[in-house]
C-alpha cells in the first residue's frame, strides 16, 4: 500500500503498481434498511431475520450492489487520493461477488493501479484501470474486479474553485 497517505496525487506521481487501501465502513442494519428503500430491493434475504437465518447463511446478508457502492465511495472520494486528477469514473469490469456482507462486517478496498494509459481522444487525459479487491475485518476478499477511471493530466480547475490548493 502507498507508504503514507496523502491527498491529491497527481497524473505525474501515478505509476502501475501503485497501491491503496481505503479507510473502513462498518456496515449497519440503517444500510440494509436504507439500501433496500433506495434500489426497491426488499428481499427477505436482506430484510428478514426469520428468512435469513433458515437461508444458507444463517442471518441476513447486505445487497451485494451495496457493497460495490460503499466500496466505490470508500476509494477516490472518500480518501481525497485522486481528488485533484480524477475527472469520472468510467466503467467496471470482471465485478464478482465471491462472499457474503453481514451486518457488523467492516469493509474496506485494496486497490492497484494495473494499467495507465494516454487518452486516444483527450491528450490532456488518461484512463487509469483498477484492480479492486473489497474485503472485511478479517482480510477475507467479498468481492473484486476492475474499475477504470478517467484522470486528468493537469490539475483540476474544479479544485481550486473549491477551496483546494492553487497550482
């Protein structure tokens, strides 16, 4: 992992090889509960303790789609990392859910940039690809794959109108 965590690498400080971890999320019945009320998916697997503790996992199990979405959150935005490069978030590929998400498990996301390359159309920009893994308290990886990301060669003008340091 990056040797000491700071805010606002830039293009120029990213190189292939470059490793993350984010801070931790413990996860809430609030989130199930919440979640559930966002996407409409109310299965009984994530909302009922009956259900869920006859299931295969014996108590109920976050939405896999929450986990993704805490975990997006937990990397750029949450850690700043990227805030005066990262312009959007470009896809996800090769995403699996490999383990369950109960509740009380703290997440967090070891990610790696795999692949940096120069924008074919945008010779200000590049596309930095992520391997991502997702794990809990224990180390167990919950889910993994890749996430790319588009990044901006100069530093960011929204940064500065922000309130965040002037180049």
């Amino acid at each position: 992992m990056a040797d000491e965590r700071r805010t606002g690498y830039r293009y120029a400080d990213l190189y292939v090889g470059m490793a993350f971890r984010s801070p931790g999320r413990t996860i809430t019945d609030a989130d199930l509960v919440g979640f559930a009320g966002l996407t409409g998916d109310f299965s009984e697997l994530h909302t009922s303790e009956v259900y869920a503790q006859k299931s295969q996992f014996g108590r109920r199990v976050a939405h896999g789609m929450l986990g993704l979405a805490y975990a997006h959150g937990l990397m750029w935005a949450r850690t700043g990392e990227l805030r005066e490069t990262a312009i959007a978030f470009l896809g996800i590929s090769d995403w699996r859910f490999l383990e369950p998400i109960f509740v009380g498990d703290t997440i967090f996301v070891n990610y790696r940039i795999s692949e940096l390359r120069e924008s074919k159309s945008r010779p200000t920009q590049a596309i930095a690809t992520f391997d991502v893994s997702v794990v809990d308290q224990n180390e167990r990886i919950v889910q993994r794959g890749k996430k790319a990301l588009l990044v901006s060669k100069e530093p960011l003008l929204a940064v500065a109108a922000s309130g965040g340091p002037v180049s």
